[in-house]
C-alpha cells in the first residue's frame, strides 16, 4: 500500500478528491467516542456540497446527533472500490448540525445510492425521511484533508 499522504491548507480539495467523493461510494464516519468506547467508524451516504463540505443525515434522535452536538468534530474516509487504482480521501473536520434540509438531503441520497425507490422496505423509509422532524443534517466541514 502506498504510504505518499500529504496535507493541503488551501483549496482543501483536488480535482481528484472531487471525482471521488462525487461518485455513490460509502463513507466511514467516525465521531467522538463516548466513555470507555473506542471510536468506531459508521458507513453513511454523504454528498460533497458547491462550498465542499460534506453532508449527510441521520435520525434525528440518534445517539451520534448527541454526541456531535455536545463536541462537533469528526472524521471521514472514502476509499475507492477494490479492484481500482488505489485512492482515498481522509477528512478531519468541525461539524454543524443545521436546521432543516434534511429530508431534501436524505431524498437526494436515496436516489443516489438506491436503484430501485419501489421496494416496499424502501417506500417505508421514503415516507420515515419524508418528516422533516424525524431527521438531522450533519454537516462536515474540512480543515484537513490527506490522501493517496
């Protein structure tokens, strides 16, 4: 595996970075761990906004919208598919959880990830993400960025 990393301050993110994270891949977020727990990174659809941050969502009463709201930092790596030149992006950053927007957002990314809408498990979450008060946005915004 190749060990060349760097570490930009500004533009955050190359052309290549872009090219990946615009494509449907998972990313890992890790977030601050609670007492006695090691940090434990979670596969989540995500977009890279127009200003690069990174958005995603999740239930809005979620334990991981707790922790992000009492310490708004967090990781996250997207790595190209297995059988592609190696590539990845690691993202250190501070963290918003905005008001609204999230069921647009979670729509969006199902349409992203999902290749069919019509299942009868996937009209269920449509009409759970449709309710704006169900959900949150989380909203990444890099201050690092390294890759390979």
């Amino acid at each position: 595996m190749a060990d060349d990393t760097r570490t930009l301050t500004a533009p955050l993110f190359t052309d290549t970075d872009r090219a990946l994270l615009d494509r449907p891949l998972h990313g890992l977020l890790t977030i601050p761990p609670g007492p006695k727990r090691l940090p434990a990174p979670r596969p989540v659809w995500f977009e890279r906004t127009p200003e690069d941050d990174i958005a995603l969502f999740s239930m809005a009463d979620a334990l991981k919208v707790r922790r992000l709201a009492a310490e708004p930092r967090a990781s996250f790596v997207v790595v190209a598919p297995g059988g592609e030149p190696e590539g990845w992006v690691s993202i250190e950053a501070d963290v918003t959880l905005p008001e609204g927007g999230a069921s647009d957002l979670a729509r969006r990314l199902a349409e992203r990830y999902w290749d069919d809408l019509t299942t009868p498990e996937h009209r269920e979450l449509l009409e759970l993400y449709a309710v704006e008060e169900n959900l949150r946005r989380i909203v990444l915004h890099p201050r690092r960025v390294t890759r390979v």
